[in-house]
C-alpha cells in the first residue's frame, strides 16, 4: 500500500475507541497537534538566526518540503502568532495536489506516483483539513461539508476571494525527479552540499519563484545518506558519509509486512504488544530469582565468615 492506505489504518485505528483505549495508543506524527506545535520552534529559531545576521531583513520567507502539510502547518501559526514570516512556499514533488490547490484551486485525488523522495508521496494531506478550516473562517460546518464531498468524489475545488486568499497565504512549486536530480548536481557542484532528494525539491522551489536570497531559508529534511541510491543519480561517487551513518548499514534490519487492512494490523499490534509485555515479565522473573540468588550467596558467605570467626576463638 501507500502512505494514504497507512494513514488511512492509523486513522481508522484511533476511531476505534475500544481498540484505542486497549492498546493506549498515540501517534508521534502529524496527526498529533502536539507535533505541530513542537515544529513551530524550528521557524523562531531560524527567523533569529536569519535577522541576527543579515540586519536588513525584517521578514523571513520559508521554503518547506511537504506531503503532509504538517511542518508548513507550523510555520502558518507562527505567522499567525506573530512571527514576522514573508512568503511560506508549499514545495512538492509529483504528487502536487497541494501545488494544484494552491495555483488552481483544485484539491482533486490522484494515484500516487512513486518518486525519489518517497516521503512525500502523499495524495491526502491530513494537517491540510486543520488549515482548511482556517480557510473556511474558522467554519466547522463548513469544513465538514468540503470534507464530506471530497470522501465521495474525491475532489474539493474552490474559486474567487477564497482561492485570493489561500494563494495569500501560500505560495507554492512543483519539483519532479529531473529537478530534484539537477538541483542535488547543482549544489554538490556550487556549494559542496548535499542536498537529500526531499530537501531539494524545497531548494528548487525558491529557485523557481525567485526567492533564493538571505532572508529565504529552505528547511532540511534528511541527511543525504538516507536516500544514498538517488542522491547518487546525481552525484558519483557520493561524498564520504559519518562514521556514525556508515555503521548503520552493517546493522540488522527488521520489519514486518502486514496486508492492507486495520482489522489486520490492529491484531498484529496487539500480538505484539502480548509478546512484549511477556518478555519484559519473563525478564522481571529473572531478575527476582538472580536476586534471591545473589542474597542467598551473600547470606551463606557471611555464616561462612561468623563460623569461620568462632573457630579462631
């Protein structure tokens, strides 16, 4: 499956209260508002970091590589709490349908394609329903109807002074494959930096809307070595990776396939969380008795000491 059929069971799975409140389950992604909120951070800190530096600038433009809309969705209520952001610039790769909202208006599904920077390989961009709702004047009712025809068609389109103000917001650019491998070239080249194939796809979207300048800063994704095969598309030999990042390829990998279905990767997490929980009981047992032992030792060593005393009486 998909990243959209993934999150589709993840979703499914804290709908189901009961199953939910079994497993104590939480989410460290996106659909965690708190992950949100943490990434609002990343914007104050380089806004600083920006204007320490270049004293003319008054206003930070950010460049942000997105599938989930997750990390922009930071950067909006940092602007919105006030953060002196310029342009917040949607960067995708083919899978553009936040590119084809925010130029056409059209938030219309299509099939995913699979491309180098996989992580952005999303069709439904769930932190998009928590801006649409913004975009809808804070309208649940509203939202709820968008969302509620986009279930059914697959399509959410919108016109005139909403799209004028959805287009306020964001500006947005499409980097395909070929782009992303001459802008990885091109900065290896230029500047002796690797860009990862996510990263660069926001790099080329500042070039494209004439952005690259000192008051524009493009949030990194990954290190290069994580997507080593198409980073050497662009760039062979690659440069010499980190000591730390070599050793992980020696390292054993482990992963489970489960069918596309929740029913069946909820079962598989309960499974597991059954043979968990019986290890880490069979460990505490160990532990008990390699203690019992240990005091038992100490005991027979200590009469071992006292008789030991009272014969030299």
């Amino acid at each position: 499956g998909t990243f959209d059929d993934c999150q589709d069971i993840v979703k499914a799975s804290f709908a189901n209260q009961e199953f939910r409140d079994r497993v104590k389950l939480g989410a460290v992604n996106s659909i965690n508002w708190c992950r949100v909120l943490a990434q609002t951070t990343y914007y104050f800190w380089s806004y600083f970091r920006v204007t320490d530096a270049e004293k003319d600038v008054k206003e930070v433009n950010f460049s942000v590589p997105t599938g989930n809309f997750g990390d922009i969705l930071a950067g909006y209520y940092s602007k919105r709490m006030g953060l002196p952001v310029g342009d917040l610039i949607v960067a995708t790769n083919e899978n553009d349908i936040l590119h084809r909202f925010f130029t056409q208006g059209e938030y219309h599904r299509e099939d995913i394609q699979a491309t180098i920077s996989p992580s952005m390989d999303i069709c439904v961009s769930s932190n998009f329903e928590r801006y649409l709702f913004h975009l809808a004047g804070d309208d649940s009712t509203t939202l709820a109807n968008w969302m509620s025809a986009f279930e059914s068609t697959g399509k959410l389109t919108i016109s005139g002074k909403m799209l004028d103000k959805a287009r306020a917001d964001f500006k947005s650019a499409r980097a395909d494959t070929d782009a992303t491998l001459k802008i990885i070239k091109r900065y290896n080249s230029d500047h002796e930096y690797m860009l990862c194939p996510h990263s660069a796809v926001g790099v080329d979207a500042v070039h494209q809307l004439n952005t690259a300048d000192s008051a524009t800063v493009c949030l990194a994704t990954a290190h290069f070595a994580k997507f080593g095969d198409a980073c050497s598309m662009a760039v062979d030999p690659l440069p010499t990776l980190p000591k730390q990042l070599s050793k992980l390829w020696k390292m054993q990998i482990r992963s489970s396939n489960c069918p596309n279905d929740a029913s069946v990767v909820q079962a598989f997490m309960e499974k597991r969380i059954e043979e968990r929980i019986a290890k880490h009981a069979a460990r505490d047992e160990k532990k008990k008795v390699l203690k019992n032992v240990v005091l038992v030792s100490a005991a027979v060593g200590a009469l071992a000491m006292a008789v030991s005393a009272l014969r030299r009486r």
